[in-house]
C-alpha cells in the first residue's frame, strides 16, 4: 500500500521518518536482490540488535514502533544517523493489537522475513496485567500470522519463544521438554508457540520458534534482575545509591549475550527448513550469584548492598532454568561465547559509563 508522498513523509521519529515504501523496491539498482526483513518490537533490546546485524547484512530493515507521547527510540537512534544504514531503515507506526494495520503493513513491505519480537515481555508485570499480555503477546502472534496469511506470502516467520514457557519443569530443557507455564506472560507465549507451529504444519508456512533462554546486555530494560543489579552497581561504586533491593535470590537462570542471541534468529530463518531451537549458554548462576559477579567486578561485596523485600516475588516463580543448545549448535552451527561472568562485566562496565556521563555530562561510544 503506497500513500500520496505528503502523507508518507509527514511523521518525523526522533530526526528520522516514516517512510512507506513501494514494492519495487525490492532490488537494489545494480540489480542484486535486497532482502527486505520487518521486526516488531525493533525498539526493544533484541529488535535494536536485530536491526543492526540485519543492516549489517545488507537487508532493507522495517521496524513497527508503538505511538507513545515521549520517544523511546534510544536503542535505534544511532542507526538513523549513520548515512550507510539509515537509507535502508524504515519505522512505521503499529501495533500488535491492531490486526488491521499488521495486514496492511504486510501488504505494504512485502518483507521477505518476519521476526516477531515484540511482546509485554515482563514477567511479573503480567500478573498485575495479564489480559494485556495475553492480548498482545499472546494474540499479537496470530494476529500477525494471519496477517501473513491473509497477504499470501511467502515470508518466512520467526516467533520470539521464551525458556520461560518451561515454567517448573526441572532443568536441563531442550526443544522436546514439556511446557510448564507459571505466568500469563508465559501462557502467552506457550499460545504463541503453538500458533507458529499450527502455521507451518496447516498451511505449510515457514515459521521457526526461537526458544530464547534469558539475554541480557547493556540494552537490557531497567527492571529486569540482571540490569537492577549492573545499574545499581554502577550507582553504589558512585555514591549516588547505598543499597538494591530485590526479590527472590534463589532463582536460578541460564544468561547469555543478547548480541549472540539475534544471531541464532537470523540463522534459523536462513536454514532450507522450518524448526523450533533452544538458544542458550547451557550453564546456570542463581541471582545471588549474579550479584556477586556484578558487585566484585565494580571491587565491592554485594552482601553489603543487597536486601530483599516480598514484594519484589512473583505469586509463582520459575526456579531453575538451564538449556540444552545442541540442537541449534549442530543444525544451525550456533554457539555462545560470552558466558555469565562475562556478560556481568559487560554490563557493569557499561552502567559505570553511563553513570559516570548523567553525573558528569560526559558522553561516550554507544553501548
Ligand atoms: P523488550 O526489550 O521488552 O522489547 C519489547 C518490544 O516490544 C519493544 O520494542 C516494545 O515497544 C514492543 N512492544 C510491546 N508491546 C507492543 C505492542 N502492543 N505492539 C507493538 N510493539 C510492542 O524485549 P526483548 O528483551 O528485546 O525481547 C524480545 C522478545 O523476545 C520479546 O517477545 C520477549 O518476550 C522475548 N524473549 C526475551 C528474552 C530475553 O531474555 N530478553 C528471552 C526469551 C524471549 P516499546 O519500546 O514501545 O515498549
Ligand atoms: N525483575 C526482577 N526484579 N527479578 C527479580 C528481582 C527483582 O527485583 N529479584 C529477584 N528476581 C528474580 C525473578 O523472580 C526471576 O526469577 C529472576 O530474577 C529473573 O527475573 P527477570 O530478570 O525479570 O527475568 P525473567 O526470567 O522473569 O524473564 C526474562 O527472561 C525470559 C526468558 O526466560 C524476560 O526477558 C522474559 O521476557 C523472557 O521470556
């Protein structure tokens, strides 16, 4: 679907804008094909990733942005105002929750692959909104597949699975362990999963289930447990913050490197077939332990720090999630490189940059 240009140039994003583009498009002019990709949930820490590793490849990148009355555009902004990547980067407004305009942006972009990223992707948030998180992440898959469907594409489909589906049942968990849900934000996707694999065995379409276990990175949204730790971190060795805050301490968790993770999705869509893939380091820290990797890098003792309060507990937790890659490493010849204590650096390092630029106005590369 092409709009009069007027209206196609209109919606500034951040300095950048939304462009709608026409199908003819779709090969460069010394005539090799561009692969177009569309990423929902492209300003989130996967999508920006994706976004990057994908322009990287020399894709055509569209990304579905939610209108909000403050911009948070902070993860992609970089690659707006890079020549070489912003003139194949395109954002248009949209949302899981409107089947519509799913369809019409299909129609529009005629994309190649489709990564669904976009999710209320906080696990103890879904309980305070679960109808929410079931319509949008949950419901926001079919919508798009049906989306897909109702095109007559052929775009091949990547659902963002999550490790969390597995819920209670006890680690190690590969792609034939049995599904636990213990969250509506877990429900949702075990929904989601299911429909991608309905897709692919009812109409033949090419979809993928990436289960993702936990990844993390300087990205990584402010309240999720490995970010509140780094941050805090980062504000203690500071002096701006004396104490952190947390829930369960026991909860064990398989962390791995965001960047690494989006790699696997692009891979899973680039196979002659269509498969569901645990994407994992394959080792486990609880979050007592992340603590102490975390602190001890910033040369402090998180026993000093850290303090736990009920209200940070979930009214049922996942306790022990650690995967099994093999699958992805034999198939898709995927393996992690950065394991948890790294990662922790990673991410304290980071925080203590950007600490150190709100305190002191410094600014510094991008994370
Ligand atoms: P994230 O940082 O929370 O990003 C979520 C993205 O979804 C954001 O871009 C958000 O947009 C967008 N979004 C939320 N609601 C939407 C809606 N109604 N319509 C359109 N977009 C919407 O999540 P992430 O860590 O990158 O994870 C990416 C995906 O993988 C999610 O589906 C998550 O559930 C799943 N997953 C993550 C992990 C992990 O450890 N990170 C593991 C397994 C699976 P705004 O910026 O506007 O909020
Ligand atoms: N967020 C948070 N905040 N978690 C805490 C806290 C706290 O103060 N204290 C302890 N935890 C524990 C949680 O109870 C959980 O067991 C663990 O830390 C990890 O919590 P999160 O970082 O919020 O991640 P998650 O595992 O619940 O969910 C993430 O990973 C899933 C994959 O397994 C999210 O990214 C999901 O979207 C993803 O699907």
């Amino acid at each position: 679907m092409l709009r009069p240009a007027s209206a196609r140039e209109a919606v500034g994003i951040g300095g950048a804008r939304l462009r709608w583009r026409a199908t003819t498009q779709a090969y460069r002019p010394e005539g090799r094909p561009l692969r177009r990709a569309l990423i929902t949930g492209i300003t989130g820490q996967d999508g920006s990733y994706l976004a990057e590793l994908l322009l990287g490849k020399g894709y055509e990148v569209h990304g579905i942005v939610r209108r909000s009355s403050s911009f948070n555009r902070h993860h992609i902004d970089h690659l707006h105002e890079r020549a070489e990547t912003a003139e194949r980067l395109h954002l248009h407004y949209g949302d899981l929750g409107d089947g519509v305009g799913l369809t019409n942006l299909v129609r529009s972009i005629t994309p190649h692959e489709v990564y669904n990223l976009a999710a209320q992707s906080h696990v103890a948030v879904s309980f305070e909104i679960p109808d929410y998180t079931g319509d949008v992440t949950g419901l926001g898959a079919i919508r798009l597949l049906e989306a897909l469907r109702a095109a007559g594409t052929d775009a091949r489909y990547y659902q963002a699975s999550s490790s969390e589906m597995y819920g209670n049942t006890p680690p190690p968990q590969d792609e034939t362990t049995i599904f636990h849900p213990r969250s509506p934000y877990a429900a949702a996707k075990v929904y989601a999963h299911h429909c991608s694999v309905n897709y692919r065995e009812a109409y033949g379409m090419f979809t993928c289930n990436g289960i993702l276990f936990n990844h993390e990175s300087p990205r990584r949204g402010e309240n999720f447990v490995t970010r509140k730790i780094t941050r805090a971190v980062a504000r203690i060795k500071a002096g701006v913050q004396s104490e952190l805050v947390l829930g369960n301490l026991d909860a064990r968790r398989d962390w791995g490197y965001a960047p690494e993770y989006v790699e696997a999705m692009w891979r899973m869509l680039q196979h002659d077939d269509p498969g569901d893939y645990v994407v994992a380091t394959g080792d486990s820290y609880s979050v007592r332990d992340f603590c102490e990797l975390a602190f001890a890098h910033a040369g402090l003792d998180w026993s000093d720090h850290v303090k736990t309060d009920v209200r940070y507990e979930r009214p049922s937790e996942v306790p022990d999630l650690i995967g099994d890659p093999s699958k992805a490493a034999r198939v898709l010849g995927w393996e992690p490189s950065v394991r948890t204590p790294a990662l922790a650096a990673i991410m304290v390092d980071s925080d203590i940059q950007k600490v150190d630029e709100e305190l002191h106005g410094r600014s510094s590369g991008r994370a």
